[in-house]
C-alpha cells in the first residue's frame, strides 16, 4: 500500500499534468482557429498619440472590436525612427495578436538617413496596405507669408535661419525638406521630432516655423486656422484643401510623394495566421465607414495589393530613395 503522503504527490503532479495539457491544448486551439481574433488584439501605433499611425490604429481597432466582439487596444510607441515600435512588437508573443501600425518609410527610407542597429526589411512583414497620401507644407501663424511664392521669398532672405520640422528622421516628412531645400536654391534646417503631435505643437507655437506633415494629423489643425497651409506633395490637390496648390502646379515635381500606412507583424508569424489578420484587415477596409473616415482625413483608402507585392515595392521604394539622397549630396550621420 501506497502511504497518503505519496498519494497526495501523485494527485498533485497529475492534476498539474491536467492543468498544463488544457494551456497547450487552449494554445493550440488559437493558433489553428479558423477565426482572427478570437481573443485580445494589441495595436502598436509607431507614433504618438494622436499622430497618423495612432488615428488609423484607432479606427481599425474599433471597427475590428464591433465585428470579432473581442478587445482591441491600441499602443502608441514614438521614437528612435520607429525602433521603439519594432523593438515593442519583437518582445511580443509572435502569434498574431500583437500587430504593428507604421508608415511604409519604415523600411523605405529611414534605414538611409538613421544608423540603426536591425535591418528593418528583416524584422517586420507587411501585412496589408491600410491607407496611403501625400504630406502636406505647414507653417506657424507668425510666419509672414500667405502662400508658396511669398514664403520662398520670406527663406531665401534669412539663409541658414529658418527651421523645418519633421515627425521622425528619415521619414518622407525629413526627406521633402531636403529635396526643397537643392529645387529652391533655399538653407533651411532640420529638426526631428518623436512624432507630428509634439512638432505640431511647437509649429503652433511659432517655435518651429516649418513643417511636412501627413494630412491626418495637420488637417483639423489647418480647418481651424491654427497652422497655415503652402503645398501638398500629392499628384493632384485633396478634395479636402482645394485651395492649397501641389508641389508639382509649383514648379516642383520632384516634390511629388506619398507613402503608405501598412499593417505590419513578426515575419516568424504562422503563415496561416498571417492570411487572418489580412483578411480581418481587408474586411475593415471594405467598410464604408472607415473608407468614409479615411478619406474625411486626407487619406485613400489601401490598395488590396497582397504581401508580396508590399515587400517588392519597399524594396524598389528603398532603391529609389538611395537615388534621392544620392542626388542631393545626403550624408548619413
């Protein structure tokens, strides 16, 4: 006969036994559900709050809680040109659940201009393209121009002076300034920024004069006579500023750029698990309401083009960037 004591080890070990096959069993259910999400969903925003990525993270997150009836939140994570966001989504567990919202420059354009320490085409995947525009040319009140001409004019009289924002380094909104910069013969100087809310603020507050910021976060600000408006970088004008000119009506087509908000996660990712949150991703867009809300913030609404597609033409966006800042003489500090 067994002693209790011995008996009660056994119970023990065989009801922890119990409890760690039903975790493994609860954790395999997840991974092979034919369902995304059928739990919590966490949104890395790379930005502030209140910035593009953080706005866009927002509005899928809510539509994506009404349809799966699961929890969304949203995590915004501002700095070191989007490292602190990948670094965040890498500590993640890679199943799927913790999902990254960022600018395509991610991988495009910053790795020219910031020394980092991971290869950013490595780290993350696209996923989906969520919604792409163009940058649009703020200024503080104080600044004594009232369109494109007489701000040029008021630059080119104060060489080496004039400061230029952008919500990170190495992003489209450094980039614009420098290729204006060569085009307009003009000194302006650069001033990174973790993100368009705190760049937004020192804009407003005269601190800094200048500005190139993606629509989501300049539009409300511009509606409300907080900041000026001189030129948008997009093809043609937005519905939503009519009366502020393109960089290329300017005689500036070298100006012409926009870039892309993607959904991005850990390439490691189970690819089946990848295939749901795309088509979770893609059912999100095809709501009127968000592609109503989009465009309501100067953006279009994102193309369907599949991952693979994504990752070529960051690949080419890469290259074609190189060239950029090749052409106007950038050195990398």
């Amino acid at each position: 006969m067994y002693s209790k004591k011995v008996l009660q080890r056994v119970a023990r070990v065989a009801s922890c036994a119990c409890i760690s096959a039903a975790a493994l069993a609860a954790t395999m259910a997840h991974a092979d559900s034919p369902r995304w999400p059928d739990k919590m969903v966490r949104i890395i925003a790379a930005g502030p709050a209140g910035g593009s990525a953080d706005i866009i993270a927002r509005m899928m997150a809510d539509t994506l809680s009404k349809e799966s009836g699961q929890p969304v939140v949203v995590d915004p994570r501002p700095g070191a040109g989007g490292v602190l966001a990948v670094t965040e989504l890498s500590q993640a567990p890679h199943d799927g659940y913790t999902v990254l919202v960022a600018v395509n420059s991610l991988v495009s354009e910053i790795p020219h201009i910031v020394k980092l320490r991971v290869d950013m085409a490595r780290e993350i995947k696209p996923v989906a393209e969520l919604g792409r525009g163009g940058l649009v040319l703020v200024g503080a009140p104080s600044v004594p121009a009232r369109n494109f001409g007489e701000l040029m004019t008021w630059v080119k009289a104060h060489p080496g002076t004039v400061n230029y924002a952008s919500y990170t380094a190495g992003t489209l909104s450094h980039v614009l300034g420098l290729q204006l910069n060569k085009a307009a013969g003009i000194d302006m100087t650069h001033v990174a920024y973790k993100g368009s809310t705190p760049a937004l603020t020192d804009v407003m507050g005269g601190h800094v004069p200048l500005m190139f910021d993606a629509m989501p976060s300049s539009l409300p600000l511009i509606k409300a006579g907080k900041i000026k408006a001189f030129a948008v970088s997009t093809p043609k004008r937005s519905a939503l500023l009519p009366e502020v000119p393109t960089f290329t009506e300017l005689g500036y087509p070298q100006l012409e750029a926009t870039g892309w908000m993607g959904l991005w996660v850990k390439p490691d990712v189970p690819a089946a698990q990848q295939a749901r949150v795309r088509e979770a991703a893609l059912k999100v867009l095809a709501t009127p309401a968000v592609r109503e809300r989009l465009q309501d913030i100067g953006f279009e609404p994102g193309q369907p083009r599949s991952p693979e597609e994504l990752s070529q033409s960051l690949g080419a966006d890469y290259q074609r960037m190189g060239a950029v800042l090749k052409s106007i003489d950038f050195k990398p500090e």
